[in-house]
C-alpha cells in the first residue's frame, strides 16, 4: 500500500489552513492517507535565516489579499484571527501529543476553525483545552502534557526533521520522499501521485550543477 | 477604454518567464493590453532585505523543479540558461530603451527565449545584439545606449517605482492600481479584470490594524 502524504503545518499559516481543508480530498481521490506534522513555521525561518512573508511590509498585505481570494474561490470562510502573527506552540504542541488518528484530525481541524475560520484565535490555554475536549480528548490534561518538556523536544524535533528534508515553508506535503510546498502546488502533487510527474532525477542533476554567474553577496 | 497591464519583469525569473508566454492572451481576451516593464529582481530584493529564492539553498532546487512542471503543464519550453542567477543588467537595459510596442514585444520573446526557451543565454553583448537586430532594432547601436546613462537610468527608475508601488518580487502586474504577484496569481488577476475581485477595502483594512502578537525579532 502506498504511503501517506506528510503534511506538515503551522496554525500561524493562512496558506496551511486553506491546504489543510483541501489535503484529505486530493489524498483520499489518489487512494493515500494524509499524516499531519505540526512543524514551527518560524523554527523553518531561523534555520534558513529567513524571513516570513508576514515580515515584509508589502508582502504582507497582498497575502492577505491572495488568501482571502483563493478562500473564495475554494468556497472555504476566512476570518483574521485577533492578531497575527501570532505564537502557536500551544496548539502545536497540544497538535503533536499522541493520539489516534481520528481525534488528531478533529483537534487540527478545530483549531484551525479557531485560527482562521472565525473562532477567537488559538493563543489562550482556555480556548486549546475547550477545542482539545470537542476533539476527544481531555482538555486539561492535554495542555499540561504539551508544556512538559517531551513535547516542547517533539515540536521541535518535527521541525528539525522537516528543515532536514529540505522544507523551507509550510504547507510543506512529503510524498515517497518528494516534496511539495504551498497550496499553490497541489495541482503538481496530485500529478506524482498519479505518476505524471514530468521532472526527472536528469533534470535535476542539470540544475543542481548549473554555475552561478551573479551574485548580489 | 480600460488601462494596459503593467507587468514588471526581469529575465532572471524561470516565472517571469512562464507568466510572460500566458500575460498576452489574459489580457487581450479580457480587452486589455500589456505593457512590459523591466526591473531589476535584486533590486527589489535589496530596497527590502530580503532573499531571492535561488538564494536559499533548499527552495532553489524545489523551485526549479516547479518551474519544470509549470511548463510542462502549459506546454512550454523550459531549458535553463548556461547560469543561474546570472547578470541581467544589459538585457533589462536595451529592453527599457525607447521603442515601439511591437518591437518591445519581439525583443522580450527573443530575450526570453534565449534566457528560457533553450538558447544560449543572455550575459554577452553579441547576444543581445542579435536578439536586437532580430527584433528590429539597430544591435549594436541599442547595445552602446543600454550602456549609456541615461538606461542605466532608466531601469533603476523603473525599478525603484515598482518597489514604491508595493512590488517585492518578479512577475508583478499592476493593473487599475491593482498588484498582483507571481504566475500562480494569474487566476485572481483574470477575475480582478472581470470585476469578480472578492477583495474589498473593508477586507484590507481589517488586515491591515491587525496587531501582531508574536515576533521572532
């Protein structure tokens, strides 16, 4: 059996939650699982010595506009969260805790509501645990677990992990060690999964070792 | 009768490319034209500190990658130039050098082309000289002006308004007042002309006051 798509994510990304409620449909229509990896969006950043796009004075404002069209195009509701960028290790951490399957789905699926779907934002303990209990779990108890430290290591492992793999940004999707990045790639992912994918280890070769005959360092 | 779209370029983008092989068709079927800007990207890139993507090692190959499928998709050539990044400073120049529509247009296919299309790149005079003459100019001449002040001039004016007009990356196209960035905007930028923008002033500003409740710096 094929393996999952590995989604990895961060609440702070419009773009994630637009990809999060898109993910299960493209997998589950290629006869694949879908495996949620929070990750630290800004964990990404700082390895990469990056900045974010909600960073960049001007980038910022047209990604909003970009998010806010491709919601309407997608059908899907778009509410700002009350601030932004916001800090998520709550909910990411809460989002790592070992669980089944099912209920992890739930959990990210209401925080997401609860980060870009309407709901009051996903910074307060309060509104974690409530949205940990709907989910199925016990609230309290879970927001204690993810302020110890095994999962404060397993957040950032994730993160580690991912800059590993050669991700650079969220949503990052890994199929059978391929990587995909932004919802604006769904299109090209679907394609692999379905064989059709036009680039080769060649053209890769091709590239990687082209010379740089400019730089601005 | 409604405004041309601005769409500002440079050749160093593989998607300033793609978008340049699909701008014309958007435009004219939604009764617009197209009006071609050269910028310098590394200009954009240095009025706002921030990095191109070929500068971080992990999203340059990704990149191209997705550039590859990109073209695939609409059924492009896509050949990369004998360099990347590479210079291009002269090819901007002679392409902002007064000139008719018609002839600007057959300059930036024929440098396109031979920045992306499988030619041999853009970096030497010669090339550009005969990309020129094919196009209709005097080569050697529009050579020897690119190289003058007054383009150099030109092109930094040029790009310096773009960054003033919110530009922070290649392709950009202005339209109404409008930016929209990157081939993948293509969709929204195609509704926008057709007034079916969900977009409001409303929506902005409500982005726009929102507080920041984290920062990595």
């Amino acid at each position: 059996m094929p393996g999952s798509v590995r989604f990895h994510f961060d609440y702070v990304s419009p773009y994630a939650y637009l990809a999060w409620t898109q993910i299960h449909s493209l997998a589950e229509r290629n006869g694949r699982g879908v495996e949620p990896v929070p990750v630290l969006f800004a964990g990404l950043l700082n390895a990469l010595g990056h900045r974010g796009p909600a960073e960049i004075p001007p980038k910022r404002i047209y990604i909003y506009k970009d998010v806010v069209r491709t919601a309407h195009v997608l059908g899907v509701p778009l509410v700002p969260p009350p601030a932004h960028p916001f800090n998520p290790l709550l909910p990411l951490r809460v989002s790592s805790l070992t669980m089944d399957p099912a209920t992890r789905r739930r959990l990210v699926d209401g925080l997401y509501r609860a980060s870009w779907g309407g709901g009051g934002g996903v910074e307060s303990p309060d509104a974690v645990a409530r949205i940990a209990t709907e989910a199925g779990l016990d609230g309290d108890r879970a927001i204690r677990e993810a302020q110890a430290p095994p999962a404060k290591a397993r957040l950032k492992e994730a993160t580690d992990a991912a800059a590993g793999a050669g991700a650079f940004g969220v949503p990052t999707m890994i199929a059978d060690g391929e990587l995909f990045w932004g919802f604006d790639s769904f299109g090209h992912l679907e394609r692999f999964l379905q064989g059709k994918d036009p680039v080769d280890s060649k053209t890769v070769e091709r590239w990687r070792d082209l010379p740089s005959s400019a730089s601005r360092i």
